[in-house]
C-alpha cells in the first residue's frame, strides 16, 4: 500500500509540475510591418510583388491587408513566374492584367520583362516583396526579388522584403557555388545550390556584398529561429508552385531539379514531384540498389512506378515511369544535392545509349558545365562533388554578414 501511494504522490506531482512552454508561433514580415513597421509604408504609393504563399498565421493575403492598412496607398500588383495565384505551370508566359477582388493594376515580371521597367516604377514610392520562396538557387522568385531591388534603386525608390522562413531550415549550405559565366535567371549570382538563407538575408547580401545597389529595408519574420523547419513554424503550408506539393519535395528539390537537364522524369504531374525520379525504360530495382551502396546519410531510397499526368514538362505523360523514389528519414544529415548526384551518375551509367543530356538547361540549374562533364566521363562522386567545399569556404564568410536569424 505504501508503494502504491507513492507513485500517486509521484504522479500527482508530475502531473501538477509546469510544462515548458510551446514555442511562439512564427509571425511572417508582413504582420511584422502592419504591427510595428507601418512606417515604411504609411503615406506612400506602394506596389507588391506577391502570389498565393503571402498569407498571414489568420490565412489573410498581404494584398488584402495592404490594400486595407490605414494611411498606405497600395497602387499596383507584380506577378512572378506561375502568376499571382500561383496556377500557371512552369515557363508559363504570365500576362498583365487587372486583379479581381481590389481591381488594381497586375505588372507581369513572366512575360515581356524579367523586372520591374521605369514605366511600372514612376507611379510608386516603395516597392515590397511579399512571396514564400526556397532557399534552392534554381527557384525563380528570389532572382525576381533580385531583378526587382536592382531596379528599384535605379528609379531611387526604397525596396522593402518582407521575410518568412526557409522552409528547410536555414542551418545547411550545400552544392556548389554558380560560375558567373552561367548566370541566368535560374541563378543570377554565385550562390550555393542551397544557401541556407531566407530571401531577406539573401537580399541583404546581394546589396551588400555583391553590388545589387538600393535602398533596402527587410522586415524580419518574427520569433523564426534558423534550425526551424516550416513544419514547426505555426505557419499555413501554401504550395509555392504547382509541382512542389509539400515540404517533403522542398527537401528534395535542391537536387532532384538537376534531373530537368536530363531525359528522366522528376515526378511533374504526380503528387510526389521532385520526390521522385525515372524513365519508362529505367531499372528502377538497380538504380535503387547502386545508390543504397553508397550509404548517403538521412534518405531512404526504394524503387518507385509513378505515372504522369498532364506533367508540364512532356515527360512521359501516362506512361510507367520506373525509377526511385526518395524519402528523408534525418532532416540534419541529408544531403539532397550529393544525393542528386549519386543518382544522376548511376542512372547515367544503366541508361548507357537512352541517356540524354539536355545540356544547356542542365548547365544553368547546376550552374557550371564541369558537373555534365564529370558524370559524363563517369568520375567517382567523391570527385565529383570535392572542389564544393572550397567554393563554399569562400561564400560562407560573405553570407555570415547578412544573416538575421539566430
């Protein structure tokens, strides 16, 4: 009886001790600005870069909120690629056009301009970015944001980037550093394949650091610590684009956007794209079991049929597809780009004479044309992926000065 009463006592006790308390919700930069950093643009005509992904924790959209914040004039509406509802597929050319609900001017940056003309400009004093983008290179919105704060300073109006988390977290810096001589608008500047930052620290560095130039001001996503993944956050999950469904497929896509410069499916038109690779013709069962070999940290690998639907990309659409399908299992320890690698080497070696390379894309996603070369000559991925390291060394110092996020 004496035992039994002391573990009541015990449970009680236990039962009535206080619990840690629940990390605070992230707060994104633009319930950030409407609660303490009105300033910026309170009395001025205001335009916004935006889509589907600028929602506030409540689920309201930063146009709506701008357009109905006392003392801010909200003029005009830029879209970047897959438009403003984020519906249009890849490539897409988006049009101009008016928005429905506060019939304000819509300013396509997916069309005839990349960014942002002098014309689009004279009416405005600021202009805000407001989009839930990766921290992968090849993601368009952020060289939006790029093209965007460039011209902004050239029209000598202040820009002004309301930030939200790295999906992934921000703590890995992974892949290789772009070579300047294959900028384009799926890198336009020497950053890492994943840079581990969000898109305000990312505009801080390009103004900083690699002479962007422009009066800049980032409105910081409250209570986001670096090692929090969205899932964590409190955040509503919008997919950013239509073919990246979940942050499971934001984890992959680092890496697995690589195989677009190949003749092998990511997985477009399933509900597991860029979680998933292969060809009608691919041995799903050797490819599965070659990458197994190479024991990559934090990734289960299983041979995977998947076949796509009205994919966007002309790949195999309702045909089997046979490849592999990838699933992290470590967050901390997975690597998607050596992953990507290991799998672009080994299924280059069983698709021998069915291979192809569609090099000029590849080329500007992996943003160097050593890594087609090097798998081409079937260099061990030890080699391939070596000189990284370095390049890295060199970025990191560049990118430890424009954080903002402990």
């Amino acid at each position: 009886m004496q035992s039994r009463a002391a573990v009541l006592a015990f449970l009680a006790l236990a039962c009535a001790a206080p619990r840690a308390p629940a990390p605070p919700a992230v707060r994104p930069g633009i319930e950030v600005l409407l609660s303490d950093s009105l300033h910026l643009v309170r009395g001025k005509r205001v335009g916004l870069i935006t889509n589907q992904t600028a929602l506030a924790r409540d689920g309201r959209h930063a146009i709506d909120l701008l357009h109905r914040a006392p003392g801010v004039r909200l003029v005009a509406l830029f879209a970047p690629e897959h438009g403003i509802r984020g519906r249009a597929r890849p490539g897409e050319r988006i049009e101009s056009g008016v928005d429905e609900t506060t019939g304000l001017p819509i300013h396509s940056l997916y069309g005839e301009t990349r960014e942002p003309t002098p014309a689009m400009l004279e009416p405005l004093d600021v202009l805000v970015f407001d989009i839930q983008t990766l921290d992968a290179r090849p993601y368009t919105y952020q060289w939006t944001m790029a093209l965007a704060l460039a011209a902004a300073g050239r029209a000598g109006i202040s820009f002004v980037v309301l930030d939200r988390p790295v999906p992934t977290g921000g703590l890995r810096v992974q892949g290789n550093v772009l070579d300047p001589a294959f900028a384009t608008f799926t890198g336009l500047h020497p950053v890492p394949l994943r840079s581990g930052m969000t898109v305000g620290e990312l505009a801080r560095l390009l103004n900083r650091e690699m002479g962007v130039g422009g009066e800049l001001h980032v409105v910081p996503a409250a209570g986001w610590r670096r090692a929090a993944a969205f899932d964590a956050t409190g955040l509503p999950w919008v997919p950013p684009s239509p073919n990246l469904p979940d942050l499971e497929s934001a984890y992959h896509y680092p890496g697995t956007v690589l195989f677009e410069g190949t003749n092998l499916s990511v997985g477009r038109g399933t509900d597991r794209a860029f979680q998933q690779i292969g060809a009608p013709w691919l041995d799903g069962e050797a490819l599965a079991e070659r990458l197994r070999a190479y024991r990559l940290p934090g990734v289960r690998i299983e041979p995977a049929a998947f076949t796509p639907v009205d994919p966007g990309d002309d790949k195999y659409p309702g045909e089997t597809v046979r490849g592999v399908r990838l699933a992290v299992t470590d967050r901390e320890a997975y690597d998607p780009v050596v992953t990507a690698v290991a799998a672009l080497l080994e299924a280059r070696r069983l698709a021998a004479d069915r291979w192809e390379w569609r090099p000029t894309h590849f080329d500007r996603l992996a943003g160097t044309d050593r890594l087609r070369a090097g798998i081409d000559a079937l260099r061990p991925l030890d080699e391939l992926v070596a000189p990284w390291a370095a390049e890295r060394a060199r970025f990191l110092p560049l990118r430890a000065r424009a954080l903002l996020y402990p």
